[in-house]
C-alpha cells in the first residue's frame, strides 16, 4: 500500500500464472478516505490466480 502526497492511496496484489510466476497484477487507487480495499484487492487477485492458473 502507499499514500501519495496529495492523499491518494493504492493497493495492489500480484496474480500468479499456472508456473507460479507473477502474470498480472491487480490494483485500486482512489482518496485515502475513500480506499479501504485490501483485503478484497487480496482476495480478488487470489481468485483470479486460481482461474488462471487452472484455465488450459
């Protein structure tokens, strides 16, 4: 996570490919007041790893 000088935050999450290398990442950027997405940033690149990795 990083806050920016004009109070921006970003989450961000890797999204891992079916070798277990990082294919994509996921990421939210909004208002600091605004941004509480961790843990469903998480959660949703976790998601979208297992599809990836599983799709053939």
């Amino acid at each position: 996570m990083c806050v920016d000088r004009v109070q921006r935050r970003c989450v961000a999450d890797p999204i891992f490919g079916p070798s277990g290398g990082v294919a994509a990442a996921l990421s939210v950027t909004g208002p600091t007041a605004l941004v509480r997405a961790g843990p469903a940033v998480r959660l949703a690149a976790a998601a979208a790893s297992r599809a990836y990795s599983t799709r053939r």
